[in-house]
C-alpha cells in the first residue's frame, strides 16, 4: 500500500494544477469560498453587463451619475421636432440663444408664426423634464395666433402656456407634480384628452378640469378638487368619446375657449419676455410651411 501513496500525491499535485490553469481561463468553475475574490476573472457578473441599445431611460435613471446641468428633450408631436433644451452648460454658463430656439419651437402649428415665449414657461418645462430623468416631453401646443386661439383670453396667444404630457408618466401624475412644485400657474387638467395645461401667470394659481375629448365643447367641472378628491375626475365622460381623436388629434385644435376659465386668464404678459439679455429675436420671424 505504501508504494502507492506517492503516485496518489502526484495525481492529486497534476489535477490541482489543472484545475487552476482551467479555472483562470473559463471563470466559470465554481472556486473555493476563500478565493473565489482573488482569482475571479474581471468583470461584470452575468445580467449586468454594460450594454444600453434599446434601454437609455433605465439607464439615465439609474446609472448615469447626477450631472450638474443634465439636458431635457422637448418633442413638438405636431411637427415631430425635437429640441434639447439645457438652461446652462457644464461651467454653469447660460446656455446662448435657448429662449430664441424655445420661441421657434413653440411657434404656432398652424400658422408658422413665431412668437416670444414667457422665459419662466422654458425654465418651468425644463423642471419638469429633469423630474423625470430621460423622459421625453411632448409637446402639443405652444403659441397660438389669434386667428387660430378661439379663445381671446387664452394665454397661448400671449406665449404664456404649453400643452404636454411626458411620455411613460400618467397625466394625473403630471398634473399633480405641477400643481405641488410650481406657484403663479395655470394647471388645466384634460382627463378625456392626452396632454396637461401649464401656463404661466402673474398672480394666484388656477386649476381647471375640463372634461372635454379632443374636438369637443369645453365642459369645466364646477368644483375641480371636489372631483379630483371623489375620483369623478376620472370616471366623468360627459359624451361619446369618438375613438378615432387619437389619430386625429394632432390635426385638430383643441376644443375651443377649453383654456382657463375667462377669470382666470391673464391679460397681460407675467414678465416682459424680451428682457433676457443674450436673446437676438430679430431673425426669429415665420419660417414657411
Ligand atoms: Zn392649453
């Protein structure tokens, strides 16, 4: 039996050095507790790897460290223009000709008119897309020429307001963050629509319900918290709803005077909107169709 013994030890020698020469080349062979951290190959384990194609949001929310001045895409759904709004750079410079570039953005959709923006609306929409971290706004409707803005009060015709949602948020969720983090604002709800009203406004806040679909006559809820409190905010459908205002939306003005109540609309522009300094709008006139 003795003679044995050596020849078992030399096995037992070639199969350890085996094992840990195939063990640093595959990774995969389970190790022993106390070394697996020393010898493990380098690199992500199964499941995390770092590829991102096809799922940049995850990503931004999750992994991308916090960046200082992080950019916003705006996405106009009308003209499928896109603008990628960032209010400073990385020095904490403002960022030159972005209230130029937010008026051109917001220019009316049915007529190409280009007019000034109020400058607390683009710092406003730019709140509302860091919120929500690689989230998409789309934008609906910005400025409306009186020959297109039915309502005369209605603060898109004074470059004060911005229909939107942000895509993958409900608009509930939407309508509530705005309400709770901005002040002197408009909110108009659409429960029977796709976007949220934000504009803004000199005095108190306002807050509507219009239970309206798309095409549709104004139908205001006499007491909006009231309805938001009992839940009939979201199970009021006042008429037939036609489902084909899905597709037709983006063709259609909204229902006409479905702006703030004649009350509550402002009348004068919140702050001058030319007074921001490094803006030329001099060159910002109608583009053609
Ligand atoms: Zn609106």
């Amino acid at each position: 039996m003795s003679t044995r013994r050596p020849l078992f030890l030399a096995a037992a020698l070639v199969f350890w050095a085996w094992s840990a020469k195939a063990e640093s080349k595959v990774g995969a062979r389970p190790v022993p507790a106390t070394r697996s951290k020393t010898t493990s190959p380098v690199g992500p384990p199964p499941g995390r790897g770092r590829t991102t194609v096809g799922k940049p949001t995850h990503v931004a929310a999750t992994r991308t460290p916090r960046v200082r001045n992080p950019t916003v895409e705006l996405f106009q759904v009308n003209r499928k223009e896109t603008l990628i709004l960032r209010l400073k750079d990385d020095k904490g410079r403002p960022v030159k000709g972005l209230q130029r570039r937010f008026d051109q953005f917001s220019r009316c959709h049915y007529t190409n008119v280009v007019h000034p923006m109020n400058p607390r609306l683009v710092k406003m929409l730019y709140e509302v897309g860091k919120h929500w971290p690689g989230k998409r706004i789309e934008v609906f409707s910005g400025y409306r020429h009186p020959n297109v803005a039915k309502n005369p009060h209605s603060p898109h015709m004074q470059g004060l307001a911005c229909d939107f949602r942000v895509n993958g948020i409900a608009n509930t969720e939407l309508r509530d963050y705005l309400r709770k983090t901005f002040e002197r604002v408009g909110v108009g709800y659409y429960p029977n629509s796709s976007f949220v009203h934000l504009d803004a406004r000199k005095d108190r806040s306002a807050f509507w319900i219009d239970y309206s679909g798309p095409g549709e006559r104004a139908m205001y809820s006499a007491a909006p918290d009231e309805d938001l409190k009992s839940g009939r905010s979201e199970r009021f459908k006042p008429e037939k709803i036609d489902p084909s205002w899905a597709t037709q939306d983006e063709e259609k003005e909204e229902p006409t005077g479905s702006e703030a109540a004649p009350s509550e609309a402002p009348r004068v522009p919140e702050q001058s909107p030319s007074g921001g300094g490094t803006e030329d709008r001099a060159g910002s006139g109608a583009g053609s169709p």
